[in-house]
C-alpha cells in the first residue's frame, strides 16, 4: 500500500499521496512496536479470562 502512494507521489507530485504514504509508514511502525512490546505484568489474557 505504501508503494502505491510513494509511487503516486514521484509520478505526479500530489502532496496528498505523499502523506498517504507517510501514514502507512507511521501505522506500520506503530504496529511492528506493538508486536515487539512484552506484555504488561498483570495484563489477563483472553485464555486466563476464559479459565477462572
């Protein structure tokens, strides 16, 4: 997805496909962070929720 923006952006200069692509960027890092980060000590998961 982002390569499409970026690709819109070098072809035409449209400022807004360049922030589209900026965004993705954003959002992805935001998410590989998300993945990265350990689970917060007292945090129930679903699995512990369901058993008591």
């Amino acid at each position: 997805m982002r390569d499409f923006g970026w690709n819109v952006f070098w072809q035409t200069g449209n400022i807004e496909a360049y922030l589209f692509s900026k965004e993705v960027d954003r959002l992805k890092a935001a998410e590989d962070a998300r993945e990265e980060a350990p689970p917060e000590e007292g945090a129930e998961t679903a699995e512990d929720e369901a058993q008591g």
